[in-house]
C-alpha cells in the first residue's frame, strides 16, 4: 500500500508532465530511469549518447592498441618486403632488415597466406604489409 501511495505522489508531483521535478527526482535516484509515455525516448537519447561517444572514442583508440613485433627469419643479406597490399602482386614499398621493430595492426589471409598490417614502431607514419611467417612477438 506504501508503495502505490509512493507512485500516486510522484505522479501528483508532476512526474507525467513537470520535468524539473522528474530531472530532481532521477537525480537524487528516488525513480531508476522508469518513465511514462514519449518520456522514455527522451531519456533513452540522453543516457545512450555517451554509450556512443564512448564507442567512438574506444574504436579510435585501436590503431593505438597495436601489438609490437619484430622481423625475425629473413637471414643476414635478405630483407623482408613491406608491400603496399596484402599479396605478392603489390608494390614494394620498402625492405625491411631483420630486427626490425614494428606495431602489427591487424591481418588478413589472402591466396592461403597471412599478410599483416604494419607500421614502423620508429615511424609510424609508414604502413604496409608484411607476411605473418617473418614476424615474432618481442
């Protein structure tokens, strides 16, 4: 019986149509988000924006969150080629010494060979890449 004389007051309050006594009361945690009618897209649009801008801001942040690896395997004389796609019909961007230290982005299989996205941990600004054979965890 309490509980519905709680309701009745609330709703006496202005719960259905004041909103500076809803804002009050969602603030002070009397009413958990609940709401009546078209209020609920409302609320809804306000606790689902940060949720978006929180995603955004995360899926951003991966490119940052890259693993570091090192070429390992190409021997004293060889180079590992970094290409500017994920196959051996690319261009050559550049060749790249063993021990190489690199920020590995993401990979892809192509043709049965795992090809991944690098970029220079010394400069980053170079990207391209590599096979998944000649790259070691440090």
């Amino acid at each position: 019986m309490l509980l519905l004389a709680a309701t009745v007051d609330i709703r006496r309050l202005g719960w259905c149509g004041n909103t500076a006594v809803r804002r009050r009361l969602l603030g002070i945690g009397l009413i958990p988000g609940y709401c009546y009618g078209n209020e609920r897209g409302q609320i809804m649009q306000r606790s689902t924006i940060p949720v978006i801008l929180t995603f955004m801001l995360v899926s951003s942040c991966s490119n940052f969150a890259a693993d570091r690896t090192l070429v390992v395997g190409t021997g004293p004389d060889e180079l590992l080629k970094l290409r500017a796609g994920p196959g051996l019909g690319f261009r050559i961007v550049l060749g790249l010494p063993e021990g190489t230290s690199l920020n590995r982005r993401d990979c892809v299989t192509e043709i049965g060979q795992l090809w991944c996205r690098v970029s220079l941990t010394a400069a980053p600004q170079i990207t391209g890449y590599v096979s998944a054979d000649y790259l070691s965890a440090r």
